[in-house]
C-alpha cells in the first residue's frame, strides 16, 4: 500500500456508515473515491468535514491545476496545504491530508505522465475537455510532452509569471483559478467546433 493510499484510509476513516454508502453522489471504497456519474456531486469529508489536500510550496503549473480540479469536480470546500518538500508526508500524515503531485504518492507523476493526470484518472473524470485540459497541463508542466499542442506553452508561461509577482501559495491559487476556468471553457468550445467541422 502506497503512502498517500494509507493516508485516503485514515482520512475517511472507513467503518459504517461510510464504507459502501452513496453519499451525495460518490460512493466510498477502500481504495479512492470514485464518482457514480459525470458532475453527480460532491464528497465533502466524514462528518461533513472538509478534504485536506497538501503539496509542495512555490506552486506553478500542476499544484495550481490540480486543486482546481479538485474544487470543480471532487470538493468544492477542499482545503490545501503548501508545505516545504521534506514537511509534506509527516505534515499530511499529522493532519490527515491527501498527498498529491510529490514523489511517490499515487497522485503523483507516473509513466510520463503528471498529477492532474492521474487525479483524472484516479476519480474517473470522464469530460471530454477536462482530458484536452490534461494534455495542455501536461505539456506545460512535463518537460518530456507527449502531447504538443500549442496551448501549453502559454500555460506554461502564464504560471512562471505568476510566479515571479511575490504572491502566496494560496492567493496563485485563488488569482490563477479563473485561468482554468477559462481554459476548461475553451477546451469545451474547441471540441464542439471540431465535432461542427
């Protein structure tokens, strides 16, 4: 068992009534989440508490992409920590918080392929313009792409300047988010204007 998969276990604490329900459109498992349909809703936490979530500090590309996407599509109250490299599995493991994009954690680079990806996965996500925001996010943050598409040197440049404007983790974060929501926006009118064509 990986680390980050101990740590999904003792933070939703799986005993009754929460291993196997369907709660709010997800159903619990002993191994991740995973969403009974596209958009069917939000988990919010045993008790109604909020997920922790916590990366590395100085976030640029994937640890600003992925809490977007966590907020937009698994908790809308999620609570991220950012934290120095060597704090992050002692610090997630003291609050019982869901490691991502750091070495070794299931929600982590793997094959080539980034963080987002892999919560994409993870949670099933199936929207066609989430999986080309995948690819851009990719190509911006993996210095081997395997996709090349051109957006992604914009992405890239727009974090590494957002980067540079001596802000907080958390204030990239709540600046950057609308970057995503546009970008998200234009996937989805990207893919309808090549399904016209």
């Amino acid at each position: 068992m990986q680390f980050s998969e101990r740590i999904w276990n003792d933070h939703l604490e799986f005993s009754p009534p929460y291993e196997g329900e369907i709660k709010r459109g997800w159903r619990f498992s002993t191994s991740l989440l995973s969403p009974l349909s596209q958009g069917g809703g939000f988990w919010t936490g045993p008790s109604g508490g909020k997920m922790k979530w916590i990366t590395r500090e100085k976030v640029k590309v994937d640890r600003v992409a992925c809490p977007w996407l966590i907020r937009r599509f698994i908790d809308r109250e999620a609570e991220f920590l950012f934290v120095p490299a060597e704090q992050v599995l002692s610090i997630a493991e003291h609050e019982r918080a869901i490691p991502y994009d750091f070495p070794g954690v299931t929600l982590g680079h793997h094959n080539g392929k980034c963080s987002f990806e892999a919560i994409v996965s993870e949670y099933r996500i199936d929207d066609p313009a989430i999986e080309l925001l995948s690819k851009i996010v990719h190509g911006a943050d993996v210095s081997h792409d395997l996709y090349g598409l051109p957006e992604a040197a914009g992405l890239k440049a727009i974090a590494v300047g957002f980067s540079l404007l001596n802000f907080t983790d958390h204030q990239i974060l709540e600046k950057e988010s609308v970057v995503y929501d546009a970008l998200y926006e234009y996937c989805k009118w990207k893919l309808n204007r090549e399904e016209k064509s």
